[in-house]
C-alpha cells in the first residue's frame, strides 16, 4: 500500500502487476484524479491527504517503519 517493496517490484516485471496491491493502485489512481480535480478547480496547493499519502509512499532506508506500522500511523493520523 505504501510502496515500500515496489522497487522489487519492478524487477520482476509483469509479475509485478498481479503481486501489487490493487487498494494501492486505487488509492494511486484517486490521488491522480484529486490532484487533477484541484487544478482544473483552481486550488494552488495540493491536497494535504494526497500529499501525506505520497510522502509515505516516498519514504525508503532501512530504519523506515514496514507497511503495518506505517498503515497504523497514517491511520492515526487521518482521525
């Protein structure tokens, strides 16, 4: 859901489409369209959600939390 495996991910190719979450992929195709929404509605900054749900995704290192923990906190956070 946070991508943090998708760099494996890509080396395996089309296997990669069937192993990826499709709750991410979704969440990933409404991040686009909000995003896409905001600018033809005029909105200079970006979505808050959007932009934390992606810096999530971003984040990579070895002292990165995994995704449960990193589901959990992002969780907390949306309440």
């Amino acid at each position: 859901m946070f991508g943090q495996n998708d760099l494996a991910d890509k080396r395996l190719g089309n296997v990669a489409r069937r192993l990826t979450s499709a709750d991410a992929r979704e969440l990933l195709a409404l991040a686009d369209e909000i995003t896409q929404l905001r600018e033809e509605l005029g909105f200079a900054d970006p979505d808050p959600l959007v932009g934390r749900y992606l810096a999530y995704r971003a984040m990579r290192g070895s002292n990165v939390p995994g995704e449960p923990k990193l589901a959990a906190q992002f969780l907390a956070e949306l309440s």
